[in-house]
C-alpha cells in the first residue's frame, strides 16, 4: 500500500512536515541504492575504480545522517 497524505497539505503542521522528511529520506535511499548498484555493476564489467568504495561509504553516512534527522526531528505524541 503506498503512502498517502489524507487531509488539507498544510506546511505548517509538524506532522505534515514530518512526512515529507520520511518521503525525502525514502527518495534519497533509493537514489542511493540505485546509483550504487549501476556504479559497482559498471567497475564490475569494466573498469576498476579505485574510490569507489570511498564514495559509497561516504554518501553512506549521508543517509545515515539523514535518517537520524527524521527521527530526531518527529513531532511529539500529544498526551
């Protein structure tokens, strides 16, 4: 079942605003997950690249970085 915003798209609402930083970190790991994989097949079939691994570990961290966010950044439940 897809994700879906049921209601006005207000962006002021903390929980509206926390979606679209779920739906940006979903984007973002999937670019991730995409680009990766085409590099690491094409150095596979082709040429070696030696900073490759470099460059996936570090756009790693960003992700890693980026998903922390999203959960430290969640509005709070009302009590």
């Amino acid at each position: 079942m897809p994700i879906r915003w049921y209601g006005p798209a207000d962006p002021e609402d903390p929980t509206y605003r926390h979606f679209a930083r779920i739906v940006n970190l979903v984007l973002h790991a999937m670019a991730f997950a995409a680009v990766n994989s085409g590099l690491w097949f094409v150095q596979t079939m082709r040429h070696p690249w030696p900073h490759l691994a470099w460059l996936t570990e570090a756009w790693g961290v960003l992700v890693l970085a980026q998903a922390v966010s999203v959960v430290v950044r969640r509005p709070q439940a009302p009590s």
